[in-house]
C-alpha cells in the first residue's frame, strides 16, 4: 500500500458513489485507495476501510457534541479526536503521538485545508462544482503523521458533511 506522502502533486479525487448515500472512494486514477461509508438518516458514526489498516470509526458521543473521536471498529476506546473552535470555522485533530493538526473549513466548504503546528498546509480539499459532491484532494508536502493516520482525510469529509447538514 502506497503512502499518501507518495502522491504529492499527483491528484486525488473523493467520489460520491450514490446520489442518496454518503458513499466516497478515494481514487488516484483509477486505482482505489480507500472508502468511507456515512449514514445520512440517524447518523452519527462514519466508518473508513481501506488504506491497508483495520477499519476506523469515527464518531460523536452525542448530537450536541463538538468532539468528533475516531477508534478502531469493534474497540471501546477513542485513540484520537477532532475538538472544534467556537468559531465554528476551525478545530484542531488531536493525534494518539501528541501530534496535533489544524484544520479550517472554508467560505461553503469550497476549500478546506489540513495545517500541522507550524502552520503550513499539509493537504486540501477542494469541491469541484457547485452543486457537486465530488471533492478534488491536493496533497501538499510530506508529512509522516498524515501517513500513519490517513484516515484523516476522510475526518475532514466528516466535517464537511455534518456541516452541510446543519446549514440545512
């Protein structure tokens, strides 16, 4: 299995399956790297496959929550969460290593950019039209951390999504 770091420069894009579901691919190319699966109805729990490593829920404790914590599937306990501001507009993922990253959702979520601590962007998100619900994903620079947890992109679709939901 390729690291993301491997496809800097080189474009990634995140496919909507279905038109009802929440369904991506991660795709470079037409090869596939991984896939997230959300419920739209009563949905509180997203679940990444892919990446060759175990499967990855994400997940908030209570609709009120501004934590979203991230485990592995069948495990009790979260190894690292996403705390937002109050600012609605930023928050910081907490990694189990003491890495953190910061992440701002952009005007509409058009661009949404993944920053480490010292404040350069690591990767982007980019929503290819208007109306679509395909996103265009750049990454920017190598980064060990997002290599060990790559399910981090698909975090940051998580937000985008619940935040879309509460614009509704």
């Amino acid at each position: 299995m390729k690291l993301l770091s491997e496809y800097v420069d080189r474009p990634l894009k995140l496919v909507k399956k279905s038109f009802f579901g929440f369904h991506y691919n991660l795709v470079a190319g037409t090869e596939l790297l991984a896939a997230f699966e959300y419920r739209l109805l009563f949905g509180f729990r997203g679940l990444v496959k892919g990446f060759g490593k175990p499967n990855i829920e994400l997940y908030k404790e209570n609709i009120f929550s501004r934590e979203v914590l991230v485990r592995e599937e069948g495990k009790e306990n979260p190894f690292a969460k996403y705390r937002r501001d109050f600012g609605f507009r930023t928050g910081h993922i907490e990694l189990p290593n003491g890495n953190k990253f910061k992440v701002h959702l952009g005007f509409l979520d058009f661009t949404t950019v993944i920053n480490n601590e010292n404040e350069n962007t690591i990767a982007s998100i980019k929503r290819t039209g208007l109306f679509s619900r395909n996103y265009s994903v750049q990454i920017n620079e190598k980064s060990d951390p997002l290599n060990e947890n790559p399910w981090i992109m698909f975090l940051v679709l998580y937000l985008i999504i619940k935040r879309r939901q509460r614009r509704r």
